[in-house]
C-alpha cells in the first residue's frame, strides 16, 4: 500500500483530496491529509475509509519530519514559503514530492541530490503555473514537429466570478487568496516584445493593459505577470523575439485598482498609526495632500487624475472606501486594511460559482506564411467547494501523483511539466474533467 501524504488542505486541495481518494482502493492508496485546522482537514475526507485527517502544524520540526519519513509520495499545498521546508527532508528521506508552486531557488538546489536518489520533484502542476505550461508546450512542440517557427507568444490566465454571477461595478471577487490579489504586482514585469526587452514598474503596471476575446465569456484584460523573460528557456523559445505572460481581469479593473496603488492604498511595509479609531474614508484620505476647502472625493480625484462622474469612481464609491465606518482593526498595513474591505466586498455569495479563463496566443512562420494559433479555455466551478480553482488547481496535481505511482511518469529530480511524456498524458485525463482547449488558427498575411 502506497501512502499519500497530503499537507495542506484549503480550497484549492479539495478536488485533489477528492480524486485521490475516489482513486484509492483501485490503487491501493492510504491517503492522509493535514491541516492546521483539524475540522477542515476531516471534512475534505468524508469518513472515506482509504483517508485519515490529523493537525498538522509545519512549525513543529518533529511531527514534519515523521509524517514525511512515513508516507511514499508528499503533496505540498503549503504555502509556498514553506515548500522547501518539505522538499529537503522527502530528499533527506528518500521521498517523492509533487505540489502546484513554482520552483524556488531552495527546491532547485536540490535537484542534483534528487535525481542521484532517483526522486521525483515536481513542481508547477496546477493551473497557472502548470495546466499553462502543458497546453502551451503542446502547441509549440506541435509548431517545431511540422517545421514552424515561433516569433512570439503570449499566455494570460485569470480567476474570475462567472459571468451570471457577476454583479458588482469591479466585475471581480475573490477566488483565491484574497492577499496574493491585494500585493499582486509589486515588483518591475519583464518581458520581450518584438526582440526589445521592456520594463514596467509596480507604478505603471495596471495602465499597462491590453484587451483581448475568450470564447463565449466575453472581454478581458491583461496586465503583465512578473517575470516572463525566464520563460524562454521553460519553454525552449531562447530566441523568440516576443514572449509575455499575464494576467486576466474584466476591462475598467486596472483603472480602479491602479488608484489603490497611485495613492500607497497596497503598501504593506509599515503600520498605519491611530488606527484603532480610523474610519475608511479617514484612511483614504490619510494618502492625499492637506486640503481644508475640497472633499476627499475631490482630493482624490485631483491626485490621481480621474473624473469624478467616471466608471473608476463610481467603482471605489461602491467600495465604501469614503465611507465613515469604522475599519476596526488596531494594527494593519494599508495593503490589510483595503485587504478588509475588499473581503466584505468582493465576496462570493454563497450560490456564486467561479471561473478559470485562459488564452495563449502562437505567432509563427511555416513555409513563408505567418499564421497565428489561439487556444482558449475556459472552466467554470461545480459549488463553493469544487470551484473551478480547486479544479484546475487540485486535478493536474493528483493526476500526476497517479500517473507517476503507476510508473507512467519517470522523470526524476526537480521538474516541471513541460515534457511530453509528463503534459501529454496529464492533459488527456483533464478532458474528462471538462478542461479542453479550444484551438482557433489563422493566417496573418
């Protein structure tokens, strides 16, 4: 009997925890999952008779260390700063590791250790990273076959409420963690275009947008993700003269949420001082310039430059952020605080069903001819517990743990999944589960 040793059981675990265990006695698997949360991590078993739920607290070095030492294969849905923790003892201990983060430089050191022992690492195995990069090498690995050559691609992915759940002026809530939302950004995006490389600061990353189509589920758009440049080599596309990755929001999102960052709103480096009694409209008004004679909507306006009868400030005015309701808390950054509001806002009601969009674009050249290929996808979410983030995240994830325990998956060390014989079999198991590609080629000429 195999044991799967799962640590982390959130949202984005819940299908995983669902396949594996509905997968189990075929396989012959023990699954145990741990949570710091004792009652969370009881309820994503369902009293299955192959699944054990315990408290698991990754701080406790001797209980990490055990679970590790007694399990086969462990799958880290931690987050992410904790990875490496569980990454150098399953090396230590001859262990099997596989979880949807990306490759810290911790986890990459480990690499040549791994594959000496012959462990598998496999990292980026969920949806962004990770159902992006198995689709994305599909079709440049279909291009190169018949001869083509790439001269540009770009990839954007964004959880998003789905359409007939979308009821608010920001046409977003939150799906995920509502944090990695608030500091999303906060470093230069790096990127090629057209054999230039290009440079956007945190300051100018959310004017910075392009809009594009996606099937049926209408208008987006996308601001660009950190780093793409480090995605050439991912990919094999050393010499690519465009590559840029980024990220899905409805159009107007960049625009409201680029006065959060024009004012300071998403600092989250200090403590905002006399908080205990600070209202909303207080804190908003704590970033803009001493002004006795305007209103704070008015200050506002004035600093960053917007109308005040436009759609972004009738989007912040929804928000409360002028309200003078008390913030209630006694110490917070300003990113916590708008973190506050943001989660009473953009909540998901409790009938909301989310979505997961994502569109890659292939330019290339073949015969002479330019032509382009989109592929487009789009997953919508089962309830409030098989959302299509738990889906996208949780699915590739422990498709890949079967596929690896039955020896379909060889590869060894730290990974990611952009081999075929890893993304080839993962993404014909996604079919069953709804996550298809819709491919659309054209010619450019």
């Amino acid at each position: 009997m195999k044991k799967i040793l799962i640590l982390g059981a959130g949202l984005s675990s819940s299908s995983m925890i669902k396949y594996l265990l509905d997968h189990s006695n075929e396989n012959n698997w023990k699954i145990r999952v741990g949570d710091m949360s004792l009652d969370i991590a009881t309820k994503k078993i369902e009293n299955h008779e192959n699944g054990e739920a315990i408290k698991f607290d990754v701080f406790n070095e001797q209980q990490r260390n055990e679970e590790i030492e007694n399990s086969d294969l462990v799958i880290s849905m931690l987050p992410a700063r904790f990875h490496h923790l569980v990454a150098a003892k399953c090396v230590k201990s001859g262990k099997h590791m596989v979880t949807a983060s990306y490759v810290s430089d911790e986890i990459q050191a480990l690499h040549d250790e791994a594959v000496s022992k012959e462990l598998l690492l496999l990292n980026e195995i969920g949806v962004d990273p990770g159902i992006d990069h198995m689709s994305a090498m599909k079709v440049i690995d279909e291009i190169k076959a018949k001869g083509g050559e790439l001269l540009a691609f770009k990839s954007s992915t964004g959880g998003l409420v789905a359409p007939e759940f979308d009821n608010n002026p920001w046409n977003y809530k939150f799906t995920w963690n509502p944090r990695n939302v608030v500091v999303a950004g906060q470093s230069v995006a790096q990127y090629i275009d057209h054999g230039k490389y290009k440079y956007v600061p945190y300051n100018q990353l959310f004017k910075r947008t392009e809009r594009m189509s996606i099937l049926d589920v209408g208008e987006f758009e996308m601001y660009p993700n950190r780093d793409s440049l480090s995605y050439r080599k991912t990919y094999g596309l050393e010499d690519i003269p465009t590559l840029l990755r980024g990220t899905l929001r409805r159009p107007g999102y960049g625009a409201g949420w680029n006065v959060f960052v024009q004012i300071g709103a998403t600092d989250d480096t200090y403590n905002v001082a006399g908080l205990e009694s600070m209202t909303y409209r207080e804190f908003i008004n704590s970033f803009l310039p001493y002004n006795v004679k305007d209103s704070v909507e008015q200050k506002l306006c004035d600093y960053v430059g917007i109308d005040p009868e436009s759609e972004t400030m009738s989007r912040l005015k929804w928000l409360g952020i002028f309200d003078d309701t008390k913030i209630g808390l006694s110490e917070a950054t300003p990113a916590q605080i708008l973190q506050k509001l943001l989660e009473e806002k953009w909540a998901l009601d409790a009938e909301d069903k989310d979505m997961i969009a994502m569109q890659h674009q292939f330019d290339y050249v073949l015969d002479g001819k330019n032509k382009r290929i989109t592929s487009s996808l789009v997953v919508r979410g089962k309830d409030q517990v098989h959302t299509a983030m738990s889906i996208t995240v949780g699915i590739p994830v422990a498709i890949a743990t079967k596929l690896f325990l039955n020896g379909v998956i060889k590869q060894k060390g730290v990974i990611v999944p952009t081999m075929k014989d890893v993304y080839e079999p993962v993404l014909k198991e996604l079919e069953e589960y709804g996550i298809v590609f819709i491919e659309k080629e054209t010619d450019l000429d």
